[in-house]
C-alpha cells in the first residue's frame, strides 16, 4: 500500500464516527394527528402526507406521524388527545372543531393545527385575535 492511500484511508476512518454520529442526531418529527374520521385513508391525510414529503417531512426518515381516529365516534376524541399529549408530538393537527377542542383540553404546551372545519376558531373560543403586541381573548 502507498503512503498516500495509507493516509486516505486513514483520514476517511477518522472522520466516519462524526458522521455516523450526525446522521444518529437528526432530529425525527413527531406529528399528531387527531380526527373523528374512520382511517388515516381518506384524500386529505393522503394530500397532507404528500405536502410533508414535498417540503422534506419524509415519514420513516425524519418524520414520524402518530395517527388517531376517533373511528366516528367523537367521545373518543379526549382520551385520543390525551395520549397524543402523553408521547409527546411535537405539533397535533386536528381534523375538525371537536378534535381541536379535545386537543386544546389536553395540553397548553403543544403547538394545535386546526385542519379542515367550516366553524370559527375565534368564536369557538380554540384561537384569539392577535393585535400586535397584545393578545385579545375571545371571551
């Protein structure tokens, strides 16, 4: 073997258990998603799946979706949120006002998208209006 391929390969093996070590530390994204709706197989869980992988959310990589259904039964959606709250996720979405509801319930500290829901978040009292520095509650 040659000096310069001795120092190749050295200089690679030096180097290899900072990466494997970088690629161990990614960061994987939790995503909660809470819904009355009977599967996770139904044209807007499809389409939100598709907008992750188009911004690099790749699940399996570096994203992992915790899914609960309600299976249309909206009684369930407290509990379900509990658990979402108990992993913890770093962002639920809710399908709808009552899973918003259940999730706000469960936790003051994880981020709640409101997904798809003809009712205002405002009025419901699941949002507040934002006027610059001060914060006006709906209440």
């Amino acid at each position: 073997m040659r000096r310069r391929e001795f120092i190749a390969i050295l200089g690679g093996a030096a180097t290899w258990p900072g990466s494997a070590r970088a690629q161990q530390a990614q960061k994987i994204n939790r995503i909660g998603i809470l819904t009355p709706a009977p599967s996770d197989q139904t044209p807007i869980f499809a389409a939100f799946r598709q907008g992750l992988r188009e911004h690099g959310y790749i699940e399996g990589q570096n994203t992992r979706i915790e899914f609960r259904s309600a299976r249309g039964d909206s009684s369930l959606l407290p509990k379900l949120a509990a658990d979402l709250a108990s992993l913890p996720v770093d962002v639920i979405v809710t399908d709808g006002a009552a899973a918003a509801r259940a999730a706000k319930e469960a936790t003051q500290r994880i981020p709640i998208v409101m997904g798809t829901s003809g009712a205002d978040p405002i009025n419901l009292g699941l949002a507040q209006v934002w006027r610059g520095q001060e914060v006006t509650s709906p209440v």
